[in-house]
C-alpha cells in the first residue's frame, strides 16, 4: 500500500477505536507508559501500527485518548451540600474508587515527571477537567455560604484526591467510601467552615 492509499482509507472510530485503546491500557498496565510503543499496542489490538496512525499522531495522543475513556470526568453533583457533592464525585462513576484507574495512575507518573509533552497533555485533558468539577463544587459551597468566602479553591479543589492518592500510593489502603467520608468529615469540611484566624485575632 503507498502512502498516498492509506492517508485515503478511513480513519479508526467506533468499536474498533475502543478496541485499540482497551488494548492501550493493558499494554499500559504491563510496562508503564515510558516502554510502551505503538508496535506494541498494535501488536495487542491484532492492528497494523498504519491503522493507528491514522488515528493517531504518536504515543501522546493514544495513551491521552486511553486514559480519557477509562477516566471520565465525574459528572457535576447538585446535592445541595458541600459534603454530599464531594462523596457523590468521588465515589461515582469515574471517581477514585475504581481500582485500575488508580494503578493507571501509577503507569504514567515518571512520565509527567520526564516527558514535557505528554505531562502537558495529561494535565490539561485528564487532570483539567476533574479540577474544574471539584472547583465548582466549592465555589458553589462558597455561593451557599456553607464554606468561609476567603476560601482558596485552588489549594482545596486538588485536597480531597491528594489525600487518597497519599494514602493508596504510600501507605497502601485503596481509597473506600468510608475513607473518603473520613477525610471530608475530618479534614475537608472542618478546614473549609474553619474561621479566618487573621481575622480573628486581626
């Protein structure tokens, strides 16, 4: 087939595209993000390496796409509470409960430490839009009066995940419903209805 044949054939999509990116993330899995090739997950999806290509422009754009598909965004809860609303994010669909998702986590690290390209990509497509639910969460709270108004929303929106993540990566307990609850009851929400101490004491 000549270059020219195959820029013409259509590009991968449907079944087949989710096909090639379960099989991204098995690849993934096995040798972590720095081993992986797209000889290999062609190889794992029965494709040509051509076939992914057409698709997909490098590693980058594959192993983002992947991860997109196995990490969805959690959708933005209403339960009117600010307690209610980070337990139904994080331990809904997409949230940080589901195992493999954290052990794919796990596969990328070195990589957003080592390669610029790819740790751009994660943290705009993967990481950027779970930040933005977590931080409509508490600016919502905010609007509620339910949190104090100085309330920095940059360092509390990444706070519940930096917790679990700590605890799964470094102590080794897998983050449970009764865990998070624990966090947001003694941790979370006592830090955000906390007064401000330098007005307190201004």
């Amino acid at each position: 087939m000549t270059p020219s044949e195959a820029a013409t054939r259509p590009r991968v999509e449907g079944d087949r595209e989710l096909q090639i990116l379960e099989a991204t993330l098995e690849v993934l899995a096995d040798v972590g993000y720095d081993r992986l090739t797209m000889d290999a997950v062609a190889t794992r999806a029965k494709a040509s390496k051509a076939t992914l290509y057409r698709r997909w422009t490098n590693k980058v754009s594959l192993v983002i796409d992947a991860l997109l598909v196995q990490k969805a965004a959690p959708l933005l809860p209403d339960t009117g509470s600010l307690r209610g609303d980070l337990l139904d994010a994080f331990c809904g669909f997409g949230g940080i409960m589901d195992e493999q998702a954290v052990a794919t986590l796990s596969s990328v690290l070195t990589a957003i430490t080592r390669d610029e390209e790819f740790a751009t990509a994660f943290r705009t497509r993967v990481i950027g839009p779970k930040m933005a639910v977590s931080q409509a969460i508490y600016q919502r709270a905010v609007a509620r009066g339910e949190v104090r108004a100085d309330l920095d929303i940059t360092l509390f929106g990444p706070a519940l995940a930096g917790i679990l993540l700590h605890r799964a990566y470094l102590l080794g307990e897998a983050p449970s419903r009764e865990l998070i609850a624990r966090v947001i009851d003694q941790i979370i929400v006592p830090a955000a209805t906390a007064p401000n101490t330098k007005e307190t004491h201004g």
